[in-house]
C-alpha cells in the first residue's frame, strides 16, 4: 500500500483545509485529495431577505474577504435590478479594490507564504554587514544599515532564546528543501516584520470609504461616504491627502520592498517553475469594470477562459450560461433533488446538508465517497484555476502593457522560459506582478476621482432602484468580483421583492474543490501530483504549492443553529502523519 500523508489542518490561511496525499516508493505524490473541513451555510442564511441588506451577511463570511464578498453581493443586486452607479462611485470602488488587491498580497507573502522559503532561524548565522549589502544592491529601501539588520538579528535571537517561537513557531526549520544563504533570509525576516507596521498605512483607504475596517460599509447603487469638500462628515480635501499619502506608501513598499524580495529569494528555487502545475486551465470574471458592470470590454482585467495553456485563444465565460457554468457535489457532503450526478447553475442551485464521513477525528477521508465540504463548480464541465496566476495569464494575453512587460522581465531575469509561469513559481511571482499593476493603477484612478471632482460631478449613490415598489416581481442576476484569491461569484434570485436564492461560488470552491462526477480533481489536488518530498514526515513541498493559491477556507464557514450551537465538528491542531 502507497503510504498516506495526512496534513489536518494546512496553516498559515484562512479556515480549515485537509490535505492527503499517496506517495510511491520515491516519496513522490500520485495522488492527492483536499477536503474544506468546514461547513458552508451563507446560502441558507440569505433566503428570505431584503435583497438591499444580503451584503452585510455575504462579508462574513471572512474577516479577510469583506471587501470582495461585499461587492460581489452588492453587484448582483444591481445586475437584477439593472442599477447603474455614478461614475465617481465607481471610481471609489475601484480604490477600494485595487487597495485590497495590495494589502492582502503583500500580507500573504510575508506572513503566509514566506516562511515556506525562508528558514527564520537561519538568519541567527547571517552577517549583518552583507545582509545591508544585499539591500543597497537591490533597491533604495531606507532600512538598509548594517546596524538595522544587527537589531533585527538580535529580536530573532531573543525569540530563540525564549525557548519559545511566537509567531515562528510550528514550522519546519532547518529542512533541507531551505535554501537561502542566511543573509537572505534575515532580510526577508525584516521585512516581515516592516510588512506588519506597513499594513496600517494600507488600510486607511478602506477606513476612509467604508467607515472602517475590517467590514466597511457599502450601499446598493454607489457608496455610503458623499462627496463634499467643506463637510467634516464627508469625502473632504483632507481626507483626499491622507488617501493620496497611503497610495504613495503602498507603491514605495511594494517597489521596493515586495519585488525585490521576490527577485531575490526566486532564483534559489528556480525548480519550482516546473512543479505544482495541475490544470493548464484558468478562469477570470475580470475586474475594474467602468460604470457600466455588463461591459467587459472596459474591465482592466479580462473576463476569460484559457484551455490547456493555450494564450492564443482566450473565450469569454457567461456566468448566466446555464449549460456551461454549475456545481457538482458528487464527492461533497451535500444532496441535490435530482440525484448527486447531476450539475446546476447557481441560479438553481441547492444547498442541502449531506454528512455521510467519519466523525472527526479520523485517521484518512473515504476519497472514493464525499470527501469534502466544498462543492465542485466546473466550467463547461472541466475543472479551473482561479486567481493571481489567472489574471495575470488573461492580462497578458490581452496585450496589455504594463504586464507584459513585469511579465517578461520576470522571465528574463530569472532565465526561465514562459511555460515556467504554469507553476508554483510562476503563481507566486503572478501575485507579485499583478499588485505592482493595481498599485499603479490606484495613482491613476486616484487623479480620476480628483478630476471628477474638480468637474462638478459628486454624485456617489443612484437611488432610482431603491425602493421595492419599483422592483419587478422577479429577477436574477450575477454579482462579480475578482477576490485576490480569485474569480468570485455571487448569484441572486429575487421574488416579490425577497431573496428567494443565493449562491456564492467562491475562489477556493474553484481551486479547492474535491473530485467532480467525473473523477477530475481540483486544482489544488492536480498541482501535488508528481511533487517528490525530501522528509515526509516534514511535508514543506505540499505547503509551497498549496500556499502558492493562497486558501481562504473561512468563506465555507460554520452552520449554528438559532441557539448559537454548534452544528458540526473539525479536527484541530496541526497533524502530519505518515502511515
């Protein structure tokens, strides 16, 4: 029998995710399984209500995608009701989501990605001397004084001496799959440390727009912050400079800190650009849209569908397309009317409990039964990645510049061909590529705004659709968003004026989904295979790979009952067993 290595749960994301994996006589994967180990129920909560207020519950389902589930709700809304918002609204939005583009990427490679490629305590034998040298040679950064990296050296050090980790702790040090000099990885340790203090700036603009964070608030029809420059209470001049300023920071660090970090640690493991693939299938909603959600044409990323690899021919998915968009549940613990094989549109789309495993603890998931709390949504039938590496292929494919050129001179500086991008390497350099294009393009859609003003035009909220007694007594309609994470779906059936269905189809759906009807994984189980572990029992190849997608399992949250019981269990702690 192949031997079983079971991860429960996968740390460093958002929820609880389980990964098994088959290894052959060379420790090498040949299978491997994901299960969402947490129970989704937002569906459920939703019917019944003011289709005005479903955003409020949507952001809940993660502390980190607020932002994403709060639009993706709020669009759907107004597609049903066909709602067009003021230009200026849209530009804010737009903000909004470029600067959760930049704040969740960089956070992700600090704090939840990083430490896959950098042994912490490794930099307690590096000099500090040439750690400055380092810095000097690969960008302006203000923090690059011998003495700066002596102190940083001396907090590890008293960490380690504590006898206990902190943030640190739980992870594979001293695995032979490091490769850093410990140079380089005191200046990544520094700059995970600079990343926590750098977010508070980030945040500012969510503050600003949304009242706080995280959870701002939002409104159907535009945004609930007005514009007038002589009121404390609105969008004023001064709240416009502190906005102007948090842009300026997240360029700089990001220019200077995130992509040189990146370039500097890539070239150690240049073998990650031909492992982790799986799919060669990629799927957008795009985003960024002009005022008008319905008009791709003027998204900056691309709605797209790209097949096996292929960039020369890009189709355009129609999330309305009931033959082509569904979910299938045949290895997930939930039931469909007409029978587990079957597929449906998320406009009919069920949502009915069927927990048919083992009660947790347990020692390996019956892959040949359901398997998983996520569905298996699927694109004309064929399983998609979602997310960085997505956009980053559909905006390159679309010609547009500014990636093209980040693309290729990745590529080129790190002497790697253009296949190299279909991997783990490629997603996360993607990550990297894409935050430097949105961090841009907040400077842009920040002098827009400004110019809007300037011209007159304030308006921040269309209240035309407000109102029930104009609704009709039925419609639909989908709300898009791409989530750093990836394409995100939300969509809404309205009867008299209540929700009578609502799906949500998340990224980690699409990337984490377990085996479908037809017996085709995920992405995130096609990407394992093929990877060969140094220590099994020390399973750092499966992280790079999985963290690489960056997993947000706490969008498939827990189901309470009225009584705020617990309606289901999950294994805790972190276990990693080899049988």
């Amino acid at each position: 029998m192949a031997e079983r290595i079971v991860i429960d749960p996968i740390t460093r994301i958002e929820g609880h995710l389980r990964i098994e994996a088959s290894l052959d006589d060379t420790n090498t994967i040949s299978e491997a399984y994901s299960s969402g180990t947490m129970v989704r129920g937002m569906e459920k909560i939703m019917v019944g209500r003011d289709p005005r207020e479903a955003w409020a519950f949507a952001q809940r389902a993660c502390g980190v995608c607020t932002t994403a589930h709060s639009f993706a709700s709020i669009r759907s809304v107004e597609d049903a009701l066909n709602i067009k918002i003021p230009k200026a609204a849209n530009l804010i939005r737009n903000l909004m989501i470029a600067q959760q583009y930049v704040h969740d990427h960089v956070m992700h490679f600090y704090h939840l990605h990083a430490l896959d490629w950098v042994d912490v305590v490794s930099c307690l034998g590096a000099d500090p001397n040439v750690t400055a040298s380092i810095q000097q040679s690969i960008s302006p950064w203000h923090n690059a004084s011998p003495a700066y990296f002596a102190k940083v050296k001396s907090q590890v050090q008293g960490i380690v001496d504590s006898g206990q980790l902190s943030i640190f702790a739980n992870a594979y040090w001293g695995h032979p799959a490091y490769k850093l000099p410990p140079e380089v990885n005191l200046l990544a340790v520094a700059h995970y440390l600079e990343a926590l203090d750098w977010q508070r700036d980030a945040t500012k603009i969510h503050t600003i727009f949304g009242g706080k964070n995280p959870h701002p608030n939002f409104v159907v029809g535009g945004i609930p912050m007005p514009i007038d420059l002589n009121s404390d209470t609105a969008l004023n001049a001064e709240r416009l400079s502190i906005i102007s300023d948090s842009i300026d920071k997240m360029i700089e660090f990001v220019d200077q800190v995130y992509i040189p970090d990146l370039m500097a640690i890539a070239p150690y493991y240049l073998e990650y650009g031909a492992i982790g693939e799986g799919l060669g299938n990629f799927l957008t909603w795009g985003e960024f849209p002009g005022e008008d959600n319905r008009d791709t044409s003027k998204f900056l990323v691309p709605r797209a569908v790209i097949l096996n690899r292929d960039l020369g021919n890009i189709i355009e998915p129609d999330p309305n397309d009931f033959a082509k968009m569904k979910e299938y549940i045949d290895r997930s613990w939930y039931s469909y009317k007409d029978g587990d094989k079957a597929g449906l549109h998320p406009w009919q789309g069920e949502t009915e409990f069927n927990y048919t495993g083992p009660k947790p603890p347990y020692e390996y998931l019956d892959v040949d039964k359901k398997y998983s709390w996520l569905k298996a949504p699927r694109w004309n039938d064929t399983p998609m990645e979602v997310g960085p590496l997505a956009r980053v292929l559909a905006m390159y494919a679309k010609g547009h510049a500014q990636t093209v050129d980040l693309t290729n001179m990745v590529l080129k500086t790190l002497g790697v061909p253009i296949t190299a991008v279909f991997s783990t390497l490629g997603r996360t350099a993607a990550r990297a590529i894409e935050t430097k294009v949105f961090a841009d393009s907040m400077r842009i859609i920040y002098n827009d705004l400004v110019a809007e003003i300037k011209a007159g035009n304030t308006d921040t909220f269309n209240g035309d659709m407000w109102e029930p007694s104009t609704w009709p007594s039925h419609a639909q309609g989908f709300g898009f968003m791409e989530a750093p994470r990836g394409a995100l779906g939300h969509w809404i059936v309205i009867n008299n004026r209540k929700v009578e269905n609502y799906q949500m189809v998340v990224p980690t759906t699409w990337n984490g989904s377990p085996r479908d009807h037809q017996g085709l994984p995920g992405a995130y189980e096609a990407s394992l295979v093929g990877t060969k572990l140094a220590k099994p029992e020390w399973p750092l190849e499966i992280l790079r790979t999985i963290h690489s997608f960056d997993p947000c399992m706490a969008c498939a949250i827990h189901m309470v009952d009225a009584k705020g019981n617990d309606l289901g269990e999950a294994a805790i702690g972190f276990n990693v067993c080899v049988k």
